[in-house]
C-alpha cells in the first residue's frame, strides 16, 4: 500500500493463463466415489451383512438355525411378552444410558471448557491422558475399580488403617454400574464436545460481552448454542454405547442387574437360541439407528470437523 | 470479575485433576495387585514381589496371546490406515455427490454397540460357513476402527488446501506424482495419529475380540475369562504391562508425530 | 472579544498506554485525547498495534501501563459489558445462530427490554442502516457482505454505546460497495453525534471519513491530526510513505549556508527546513508525483534532475511516468489531458519547486 519511490516492481508480464482442462473437474468428482469404494465395500461385507443377516435370523424358528428356510415371529411375540423380563432389562439399559449421557454431560463440560479456554500450552497433554485409557481395555480399567472398593482392597484397608469402620460395599449394586460406565465412556463425551466448543469463534464471545451480555446470558445465548453440535454428538455416543454397554454390568454389577445386551449374549451363547437374540438386536438396532439418523440428520460433519 | 475469573479457572483445573485422578487410579490399583504377594489382593500390601510378572512373562500360553493380539493389531493397523486414507478424501477432500450419505454410513459404525456387532459378526460368518479364528477377529476389528481411522484422518485432510493439489497438477505433475510429492507429505501426521489410533484400539479391544475370534484368544480376551472364572494375580500383571505397552506405543507414536509435525514447519 | 464555540472535552484520554505480552511491546506509551462527537481514525500498517489498542479502547485487553479514562473516570479494569462503548469486529461476528432481528437485538435483549419494545427498535434501526424490513427474520448467514455490514452496524447502535469502535470492518468488501459504506459510516455519524473510532490500514478509507486521523507504526502513535495536516504536512518519511506513492530524496545541509546537496541523487537543492526541526543537518524531500513536472524548452523550476522515461500506467484519469534517474526511479504523474505522448527510453527533465515538496527529518 505505502509504496515508496525506491522500489517500483518489474512491468508486469503479459502471459495469459491457459484455461483449467474442464474434463479434471468431471474426473475429480468420479474420484471421490472411487476413493470411498474400499470404505464401502468393507461396510457393507462387516456391517451392513451381518446385520441382515440378523435380520433374516431373526423370523427363524427358535433354537434353531433354519435361517430362510423357516419364517415365524414367535420371537418378537416373545420378546413382545408382557411376562418376560427383557423388558426389564432394556429398561434397566435406557436408564443406565440416560444417566450416563445426562451426568456426562454435566462431568465434561467443564474440562472441555478448559481444553479450549484454560489449559492453553497444557491442553494437548491433558487431551492426551484422557485419549489414553481409551486404548487400556476397558475390563483391565473396570477390574480395576474391582480391586479399589472390594473387601480389603485399597479403600477398604486404607480406612481400616486409619481407624474405621472399613469401606462401604458398593460393588455388585446398580449404581456402581453407572459410574463404571460414566467412567468407561467420559472420553466419548468429552472429545466431541470439546471440538464442539473449539467451534465457539472467540469474536462472538467478546462481541457478545461487549455489546452487555453478563457471563450466563454469554452461556446461553452465544456458547450452548453454537457448541451444541458437538454437545449432541458428545450425548448421542455416549447414549448409544451406554445402551449396549455389558461389561459393567458384568465386572462391576455381578449378577445384581441384567442389561439387553447380556440378555442378547445370553440367547447366542447359555441358552443357544440365536433367533430370539437375533430379534433383540434387531429390535435395539432400530431403536439405535433410528436415534443416531435423527440426530445425524440436524448436523453438519462437514462444519464440526473443521472444513473450511 | 477478574477475582472471578481466576475462581473459575481454579475450578477447572481442580476438577480436571480430580477427573484425572479417577481415570487413572484404577490402572494403579491394577499394577499395585500384580506386585503384591498372596493370591488375593489385600490393602495395604504387606509384601512386594515381582513372582507374578515373572510367571506371566514365562507362561508360554501368556506369549502366544500376546503374539496373537499384536499380529491382529498389525494388521489391523496396515489395513485400516490404506483404506481409511481413501475413505478420508472421500470424506473430505472431494465434492461428490453422495459426499453427505458416505459422511453418514462411516459414522454409523462407531455409533453402533460393539457387543452386538461383535454377535451378529458372529452370526454372519457362522452363516456364510467362515470358522472363526483371529483371521476374523481382524476383519471385526476393521469393521469398527476403519471408521475411526477415516474421521481422524479426515480432520487432517479438512486442513489441506487443495489448490495445492491443482497447483501441482497445473505444474505438469502426474496424478501418482501429486499423491507423493503434495498429498501424503502433507497428510503424513493425520495418516500417523490415524495409525496409532487403530494399534491400539486393536489392541484393547474386548467386545469383538470375544465374539469373533474363535478359539484363539487376545489378551483382552484372556484377562476377562480370568477375571470371571481363576483369578491369578497374573491377571493385573497382564493387565498392567498391556497397559504400559499401549502407553509406550503412545509415547513413541507421539514422539514421531511430533517431529512430523515439526518437519513439516520447518 | 468574539464568543468562542465552547471546546469539546475528552470523552476518551490515554495517558502513558502501554501492552506487552510476554517481551513484545505491542502498544508503546500512547497519549490521546479522542474528543467527543468526533471521527476519530487510526491507520497503519498490519501489526502496527491498532487492532491491540482498539482492544484495550473496548476493554477487551487490560493495559500494561497507562491509564484509560472516560469523561474522567478510570476505566482500565472496566469489563466490555459494563464499558458504554461498543465495537464492530473485523470478522463483525455475527451470531450465525441467529437472524438479523435476534442479532440486533441482541444489547437490548440481554439487558432485559421486553420483545416487542425490542423489535420496534430492531425495526427502526435496520431503517437507519438501510435494511429492508423483511430482512427481520432472514438467517444472517445468507446476507450477503454489504447487508452483514449493515447488521453488525445496526446490533452495535442497539446498544446505544457513547463511543463505537470499528476494526476494519470494511476489508473484505468490494471496492465499489465499500465506497458506498464509507459515505454512509460518515453520514450516520453526523446523524448519531457519536463518537466514532476506527482502525484500518487504508489511508485512503481514513481520509473519505474522519475528522482526525492517528497514524501509528510499530507500536507508536507518530502523528495525530487533521487529513489536511497528515497529507500536507507529514512529521516524518514513514507519514508521508503511507500517504501514497511518492517520491523520496535524501539531502544533506552543506557546509557554510551552502545549498541542500543530494545524497541518492546529484545536484544541488532549494529545500525548505523540516517544519520539526529548522535546524537539521539530513533530511528527506518527500515530492508527490502530482507536483513533479516534465520542463521542456524554456520552462523552469527551481529544483532539477535529469532521467530517462522507461514506463507509463494509466491510472484513469491521469497517467503516471516512471523516470529512471541514476539509480532511483521518480514518478510523475500527469492529468491526462496534458499527456505528452513520449517515447519510451527518452531522456527528460523533470522539475519541482521547493514550495511544492515537504521536508521531513531523517
């Protein structure tokens, strides 16, 4: 702009720029498909397959393997049962997941927050130890809680060290499932909204300040609404593993509570009736995609991912 | 205000640690088991001994495993990162048509319990008359960590210009030639962290390792038809070094990242 | 005596402002009284420390040293939201969650004014700002440049802030449209009687709009003044740089009253001392190409060189010559209905008087 007598630029060359091949942009759109062909193919082999395979299963006669070859909806009759408890147990699954996905909520927000706004130069070490345990099997961490609150292990010796009573036995009981699964899934959680909130620009936040908002209207009018794409994602995941989460019911709960998906397992593996446990996956897959689509269907990726 | 500020950040931070603390406490009650003496595990440790981390390391049945768990890994690993590289540009590079539907179907997965779509994986084969051995527990894992790979890739790729890409084109470079010299150097570090991400989520995986691997057994797989049925302090031992395995696969991944990263600034 | 138009106070002084981060001093020592009502710009280069000032102006960013007062009162610890003032970003920062309606109402809703007192306010402003009605309820994403302009304008006078800041809202507009706001940010600041402070690297913009102009570089406020005093009357080589292209000559006093010589260009000088400094040894001539002429047969001036012409551009309605002398290339610049059609690579002469140029220290 301040341009100075000394230093005037080389007369501009007067080259003409060839025109862009119009066949490159007809071949790159053809490309994109390409590229996502292995993606395709391995999803529709391992996830698409199989799941119709559980769909045909599950309209075969029970206890046995007479897939196509039989069609009865005895299954879903009995699943449909008023008198059978697996009513219960999906019940006892939509309340650990809701639970799970409301407290989580609640438990992240804060850190996410600070992942954004407070750690600053400490935030990629921080994201790191909570990306971590994501890859320590989930029942090496859960025993571990095992070995913490069990008769005589570290809490209940620590307090019969120092003098008391001893610690209180809270595992086996349900909600000892529910922190097992606030435990296991936080990280679901917490990535998506943090990347939420990244998407807060900074400008609308002091433009909000400015213009006379105080701290909760900032909250609520300019922050909760802008990262809610990601606080979405963050609570559908974290509610669709929670449907389907069994490991805590198993290792943390013991026997106390029977969640669908050890419902599920059973019917494939104790009891052997593939065409019964066939139907209730069946019926929590609807359930779940059924809410995953909806939700999927009011977001952008493209945007939340960080397109430009 | 700023008294206020400061009262918030201090919040944070607290309840940041706090959460830290938890996550990590059970992993050290883990490894704070596998050097106790006694069969059971008992608070305060009377006795210290490093009996049962040398009877796992000896165990040849313990070796097999792990052989067993790091081959899956591997492949999965090499697998997973060729295909979601692919599925990344389709994800995010380039404008197609069915650009929004393809977004949608690589997410599914993820979103999708593993427990049951380790089941009807189990199912599938047995349908289609295919034993399961580890060879299938690959293909289960891929089917859950291609997803994974593909987005975290993707976020790289969100990143890239593409006029880069037309800049090179337009420089009289091959398509196979822009893919070398533009594209993969440039997509080095999501391509890596993506790699990193399907080892060791491999690595931990439960749910389908338990369905779809047949007789064979990973060391998740292990520890959990331990902990159920014979527990041995080997049990946390495995645990732990599973633990600290996957911690130093971290730190070096994370080492080499971070001089890809820095090789790409200077 | 006549009676005297009373003087406007400060609404706005900095004493001794000063921000570092870390060991950067971004903003250095800066006194300036903004008075009220008036159009105030600052200009400078990118990372000349405006953007941080305008900062510290809307609370955003605490100085380091200093203090900032309005009507008298210290206001450095005032947080934005408490600070009668109001800024219109670079990036405007519209609430992309919101329409145009909610955007402009937003000051009012969350002071607690009741909806429909506020929509008639919303209303009545898009009116000042010249936005139809029926872009009450549009998504604010899908206006286009110029109508975000005028929605980030409208939701900053919902505030009714006493000063508004405006950092570079106009950069990323088109030329011709931005000609337009320009006129209209003027025209609204005579109707408010606000006081008015805007930050931008256009000279150009700042010359269209203000009443004063502070040009600041590295940190610095180097000159304050009226457009006439910083066109005509630069304190120094960078003020009158970014004023636009000129050109630019080194002297030297010589020894015993002898003339100015020149040190990048031969021959002597009639160079009038630097308004600063009558006393100064070393100086620049700072000539605007406007006042350079080509002197033919017969025709003089009291200062010459010798060059040769090896390019010419249209700039529309006046044609500008590069003249190579020695070294340095002059630019002359003439309107173009007394174009000489010269050839290129002839030799010229070019002249000026010395009242015609500016002399500003080294």
């Amino acid at each position: 702009m301040a341009n100075t007598s000394l230093s005037h630029p080389a007369p501009p060359l007067s080259v003409e720029a060839a025109p862009a091949a119009p066949t490159r942009r007809d071949a790159l759109l053809s490309l994109g498909a390409r590229c996502s062909l292995p993606v395709i193919v391995l999803l529709a082999v391992g996830f698409v397959a199989p799941l119709i395979a559980i769909f045909a299963y599950s309209f075969a006669k029970p206890r046995t393997f007479e897939v196509f070859r039989s069609f009865t909806l005895v299954n879903y009759a009995e699943i449909f049962n008023v008198n059978n408890t697996v009513w219960l147990s999906f019940l006892w699954s939509l309340g650990f997941a809701f639970a799970t996905c409301a407290l989580l909520a609640v438990i992240a927000y804060p850190i996410a927050y600070g992942l954004n706004r407070v750690f600053g130069k400490w935030s990629s070490l921080v994201s790191i130890l909570f990306v971590f345990p994501l890859f320590v099997s989930e029942n090496v961490r859960l025993y571990g809680w095992v070995l913490f609150f069990i008769k005589n292990g570290v809490l209940d010796g620590t307090l019969k060290t120092l003098g008391f009573e001893g610690g209180p036995q809270v595992l086996y009981q349900p909600p000892m499932i529910l922190a097992g699964m606030l435990y296991v899934y936080l990280p679901f959680m917490l990535f998506p909204m943090t990347l939420g909130l990244a998407m807060v620009p900074r400008d609308l936040i002091d433009a909000a300040r400015d213009l006379g908002a105080n701290r909760w209207q900032i909250w609520r009018e300019v922050e909760l609404p802008l990262a809610m794409p990601g606080i979405l994602i963050g609570m559908l995941l974290t509610f669709v593993l929670g449907i389907g989460a069994v490991a805590e019911a198993k290792i943390l709960g013991g026997q106390s509570v029977i969640v669908i998906s050890h419902d599920i397992e059973i019917a494939f593996t104790y009891s052997q009736n593939w065409p019964l446990g066939s139907a209730l996956a069946v019926v929590v897959t609807i359930f779940i995609g059924a809410l995953t689509l909806a939700v999927f269907s009011r977001l952008d990726l493209d945007r939340l991912l960080g397109r430009r | 205000m700023e008294q206020e500020k400061a009262r918030t950040r201090l919040f944070i931070w607290l309840w940041t640690a706090f959460v830290v603390v938890l996550l990590y406490l059970p992993i050290f009650c883990g490894a704070l088991a596998s050097v106790s003496k006694g069969r059971y595990f008992a608070f305060p440790v009377r006795a210290f001994t490093s009996e049962w981390w040398e009877k796992t390391v000896d165990s040849i049945e313990i070796g097999m495993i792990v052989h067993t768990s790091l081959l899956v890994a591997a492949l999965v690993t090499v697998l997973s990162v060729v295909v979601a590289f692919f599925g990344a540009l389709a994800f995010a590079r380039y404008d197609w048509k069915g650009r929004r539907l393809f977004q949608k179907i690589v997410i599914l997965p993820i979103f999708f319990p593993q427990p049951v779509l380790g089941l009807a994986l189990l199912l599938w084969f047995s349908a289609a008359g295919i034993q399961t051995s580890w060879l299938t527990a690959v293909f289960a894992h891929l089917v859950w960590i291609v997803p994974v790979v593909t987005l975290v890739i993707a976020i790289q790729v969100y990143s890239f210009d593409p006029s880069l890409e037309e800049a090179a084109f337009d420089l009289g470079a091959t398509r196979w030639q822009v893919m070398r010299e533009v594209t993969l150097p440039i997509l080095w570090p999501g391509i890596w962290s993506g790699a990193l991400f399907a080892f060791l989520l491999s690595w931990g995986n439960f749910p389908l390792s338990l369905y779809t691997a047949g007789a064979d057994s990973t060391v998740p797989k292990w520890l959990y038809s331990k902990m159920v049925a014979g527990y041995t302090p080997m049990v946390p031992a495995l645990g732990t070094m599973s633990t600290l395995g996957a911690a130093s696969a971290l730190l070096l991944g994370g080492l080499v990242l971070w001089l890809l990263r820095r090789r790409a600034v200077a | 005596m006549t009676q005297e138009a009373a003087p406007k106070l400060p609404i706005l002084q900095l004493v001794g402002v000063r921000k570092t981060f870390n060991d950067f001093v971004a903003v250095e020592k800066i006194d300036l009284d903004v008075i009220e009502g008036e159009f105030l710009t600052i200009v400078g280069p990118s990372g000349s420390g405006k953007t941080t000032l305008l900062r510290m102006l809307a609370g955003m960013d605490q100085p380091s040293e200093g203090n900032i007062t309005l009507h008298g009162a210290r206001i450095n610890d005032v947080p934005p939201n408490k600070r009668p003032t109001c800024l219109v970003f670079q990036s405007l920062a519209l609430f992309p969650h919101k329409s145009v309606g909610d955007n402009i109402e937003f000051p009012l809703k969350v002071r607690g004014v009741d909806a429909k007192a506020r929509k008639a306010r919303a209303l009545e402003l898009m009116r000042v700002v010249r936005l139809p009605e029926s872009y009450y309820s549009k998504n604010v994403m899908k206006c286009s440049g110029g109508e975000r302009q005028r929605v980030a304008l409208a939701r900053a006078l919902a505030y009714d802030p006493e000063v508004l800041f405006f950092d570079e809202p106009l950069s990323a507009i088109d030329y011709k449209l931005k000609k337009v706001l320009e006129k209209e940010l003027k025209d609204l600041h005579k109707e408010t009687g606000k006081t008015f402070i805007y930050i931008t690297h256009s000279l150009e913009e700042a010359m269209v709009m203000s009443d004063r102009i502070g040009v600041m570089r590295a940190g610095r406020l180097v000159q304050v003044g009226t457009p006439e005093q910083i066109y005509n009357h630069p304190v120094d080589r960078f003020v009158s740089e970014f004023v636009g292209e000129v050109n630019v000559i080194e002297v030297k006093k010589g020894e015993d009253g002898a003339p100015w010589r020149g040190v990048d260009v031969p021959g002597a000088f009639h160079v009038r001392p630097p308004e600063e400094d009558a006393g100064a040894e070393h100086a620049f001539v700072v000539i605007r190409p406007e006042y350079l002429r080509f002197l033919g047969a017969g025709d003089t001036a009291q200062n010459s060189l010798k060059g040769t012409v090896y390019n010419e551009y249209s700039l529309g309605s006046r044609i500008q010559y590069q003249v190579r002398v020695g070294e340095k290339v002059m630019l002359v610049e003439l309107s173009r209905s007394k174009a000489l059609p010269i050839a290129a690579d002839r030799s010229v002469t070019v002249g000026w008087d010395a009242a015609d140029a500016i002399t500003v220290r080294a």
